[in-house]
C-alpha cells in the first residue's frame, strides 16, 4: 500500500511540474510574439530595481499597513513553502518529515517560523478578503473587474487561507510533535486515537500537497502570476526618467532628412507601420507588462482622467492587452502560426474613447507597485490611430498643421514669436 501510494505521488508530482512548465513555455512564446528591444543597459541599476521594488515592495509602503499585510502573504507563501522539498521527499520515499534529522534542533526552530508566518498569512488574507468583499474599497468594485478578475482574486484568498490552514492542522494531529502554533489546535483533537490522528493527517497532507500543485498550475491562468514575473519585469523596467517618451526614429529620419537631404539614403525603406494596431506591433516589454499586472487597480486611482469618469483605465489596459495576447496564443497553438482572425488590439479590445482620454501624466507608471507602463501600450496604439488611420479629433489636427506649418502649436508666424517682449 505504501508503495502504491510513493508512485501514485511521484506520478502526480511529474505531471504537477510538466503541466507548469508547460504553460510557462507557452507564455513565454506569447511574450516573444512582441517586437524585440534591448533592455540590458545599466545591469547595477536594474538590480537594484529588482531589490527595490520587487523584494523590497519599495512602493507599496506608501501605505505601511497594507504594504507590511502584502509582505507578510508573500514572503510568508514563499517561505513556507519551502517545506514543500520537505513533503516531496516523504511523499517519494515514504519517510515522516525527512529533514528532522539532518536539522536536529533547528528543525523545530524552523517549523516554530513556519506556523507563524502560516498564521500571519491567514489574518492578513481574512483582512485582503474583508477589504474586497465587505469593506468594499472603491478599486476593488470597479465594472473592471466584473466577471473573472473579482474571482480569480477571491479564490487565490481562499486557497491561501485553506493551504495555510491545512498545514496547521497536519502539524497539530501528528502525535510526535509541539509546534508553537500548532500546539493551540490539539485540544480541538483531544480523544482521539491513534489511528484518527494519522488519518487526519495524512489527509491534511495530501490535501496540502495537491492544493500547492493545483495553485501552482492555477497561477499562468491567473493575475497572480506577478508572483512569478514580478522580478524579471522589475529588472527590465524602463530607466528613462520619468515621462519621457520613446521616440519613433523612423520619423526621427524623415524630419532631418527634410532638413538635410544630403544625409538621407538612397536604399531606405519606408517603415512598414507606425505605431501598433496588435500585440505583435508592441514590444516583448509591453506584452510581459501585461502579464505581470497584478489587477491592484492603483494605476486607475491615481489616473486623471479615470478619476473624472472618463472611460479610460489603465488597470483595463493591461488585462485587455493581456485578453488579446491570450488569443492570438491560442490562435497560433490551433494552427500553429498566426491565423489573421479580423480582429486586433486597437478597437477590438481597446476603444478609441479610452485611448484619447489619456493626459500622459505618467501617474499610472509612478504608482505601479513594479512600474508596468500602461502609457507606453496607450502611446503606441495612438500612434497607429493618427499616423496609420488620421484618427484623430480637428483639435488635434490643427495642433499637428500648426506645428507642422509654424514649429509650434500656435497658429502664427515663428518670426512673430517673441513680439510680445517689445510690447510696452
């Protein structure tokens, strides 16, 4: 029985870990549909952005309360997984905690943090939950998040909360031990015998154990992937200072070829497109952006324009341009290439209304926990608006004729420009 039990538990381990490689292979390859751009200048600034923001959380201590609860879930998650390697070994080779010996009294010590830290985690997810679903904040009820999104998110709470309990409960009927938190659950088990007890936690154990491989095959469906790429979009976030945007230098060369035709060539294609209609017109960058958006909804507070009803939100951005990418993944995995479907990013998933609507403050790249731009995918697919369709408002285009005409946006003479100091 105990053999049969040692396979049936490698053969789930295999598939638990083939499946999550799997589906990160595919967004991988979702990722790389974007356009390349090299992003690996200045590795000791980068590093420290992965320290920063990432590990360190830098910017969600604006708000120490709520930033300190988020530590607790994530480094406690973390940690406490560590003893994971722990259970696959017994489940492999039938042992009953593995490392106790190697450990000797540190063994206890590390448990003791663990169930603390399992503790903690369960408060801090009771209070996430509350904050959601009863108190109600504002960013959490928003018509963004209808459907899935509020599900996905309630359900990664409640699976937190129910693994960490369980680890609780397996430690706390084990007979052979007196853990520190675990020790208050066994009156709760007192009068039972021998034999009740080790049913109970063998199947808290199983339950753990299937329940960290299904949350782990859970998280490449799931906003919660940022667990994941939160590092990697850390270390490739934009080193520009802030604001400033990416020029086209396509357009860059007509304008001093304009100006100085000597320097143009006599071989130069014409750029094949401007801007980004699709996911594939936008960079790997933007599309591992999209990914890695957790759905917190602080861009969308902090943006103006959302904040004055306007139908732009950069939270819906991201998980719009994460939709589409999900498609054209799916579109490729079905025939393996990309099959045009008559549908694209720009209009499909991502109105005009809501593109125009964007004061390019940079407020939603500012306040990003881990400094996703949903401005730069905003600026993109306006580029194509205006310069692939001539989409744009006849405000906008006496802005762009006057410039064009006057090297500025005023209709009168450059000559004329700086009348105003002689005037008494």
């Amino acid at each position: 029985m105990a053999l049969i039990a040692e396979l049936l538990f490698g053969l789930i381990s295999a598939a638990a870990f083939f499946l999550f490689g799997k589906n990160l292979l595919a967004i991988r390859r979702n990722i790389l549909i974007g356009k390349e751009v090299s992003l690996n200048d200045h590795p000791s600034k980068r590093w420290k952005n992965v320290l920063l923001l990432a590990f360190g959380q830098k910017k969600m201590f604006r708000n120490p309360l709520v930033a300190f609860l988020h530590l607790i879930v994530y480094v406690g998650f973390i940690i406490i997984n560590i003893e994971l390697l722990e259970i696959i070994v017994d489940g492999i080779t039938g042992s009953h905690r593995a490392f106790a010996p190697f450990l000797g009294t540190c063994y206890g010590f590390i448990i003791n943090c663990f169930e603390i830290l399992a503790a903690l985690v369960l408060i801090a997810c009771v209070i996430f939950f509350s904050r959601r679903n009863i108190i109600r904040i504002k960013r959490f009820i928003s018509k963004d998040l209808n459907g899935w999104p509020r599900s996905d998110a309630n359900a990664i709470l409640i699976t937190e909360v129910v693994l960490m309990s369980l680890f609780l409960i397996m430690n706390a009927a084990d007979p052979e031990s007196n853990f520190l938190v675990s020790s208050y659950l066994k009156p709760l088990l007192k009068g039972l015998s021998e034999s009740q007890l080790s049913l109970i936690e063998h199947t808290a154990w199983w339950i753990h154990i299937l329940g960290i491989y299904a949350f782990m095959n859970y998280l490449p469906y799931s906003k919660h992937l940022h667990i994941i790429l939160a590092f990697p979009n850390a270390y490739y976030a934009s080193l520009l200072p802030k604001g400033e945007m990416h020029n086209m230098v396509s357009i860059q060369n007509e304008v001093l070829y304009a100006m100085q035709p000597e320097l143009a060539p006599t071989d130069a294609a014409a750029p094949e497109k401007f801007g980004a209609k699709d996911v594939m017109d936008l960079s790997w960058k933007n599309l591992m952006d999209a990914y890695s958006c957790t759905e917190c909804g602080r861009c969308s507070t902090a943006c103006p324009a959302n904040s004055t009803g306007k139908l732009l939100s950069p939270r819906k951005i991201m998980m719009s341009t994460r939709d589409r990418l999900e498609a054209v993944g799916k579109n490729i995995e079905k025939n393996k290439s990309y099959v045009e479907d008559g549908k694209s990013l720009l209009h499909d998933y991502i109105s005009v209304e809501e593109l125009r609507a964007c004061t390019t403050c940079n407020a939603c790249v500012e306040e990003c926990p881990i400094s996703i731009s949903p401005l730069d995918i905003i600026l993109e697919l306006r580029r194509s608006l205006v310069m692939e369709e001539s989409n744009a408002p006849a405000e906008w285009n006496g802005m762009f004729s006057n410039i064009e005409n006057n090297f500025a946006p005023w209709k009168f003479s450059p000559d004329d420009r700086d009348a105003w100091t002689s005037q008494a």
